[in-house]
C-alpha cells in the first residue's frame, strides 16, 4: 500500500501549496488518512475562500520546511 505521510508532530498539513494558487494540499494524516480525510472539507473550504482557520483547527500551513527535504529532489 506505500508509506502513510505525517509529520513528527502529528497535525496533517491544510494549506495552499506555493506558488500554485489553484492548488491545495490536505495530507499527513498518517494511517488514518481514508477516515480524517473526510474531516478536511471545512478547513480546506476556508483555505480555499481565504478565511482564517476556525477556532480549534489543528493543522500546518505548508511552507517550506514543514515536509522535510525529499530526497532526489533539487
């Protein structure tokens, strides 16, 4: 099935992917990815509508560094 992506600390990332306005990213969620997965439709609708994340939201803006280096890449 392939590795299961999440950060060490836990909280999925929930962000606009740089320097591409018209894509998103809601991933790191490790194992549990298909069942939280459903869970990422409000925040990333307020990502998408440029709101600021409701109260009590747990998640990593994507910005470089928070996904670590991916190796082969330049």
């Amino acid at each position: 099935m392939g590795g299961r992506p999440f950060l060490p600390d836990g909280l999925p990332v929930i962000d606009r992917v740089p320097e591409h306005d018209n894509a998103f990213a809601a991933t790191g969620h490790g194992m549990l990815g298909v069942t939280l997965g459903a869970g990422d439709r409000a925040p990333l609708g307020r990502v998408y509508a440029h709101r600021p994340p409701s109260r009590g939201t747990h998640a990593v803006p994507l910005r470089p560094g928070v996904l670590g280096e991916a190796p082969g890449l330049p």
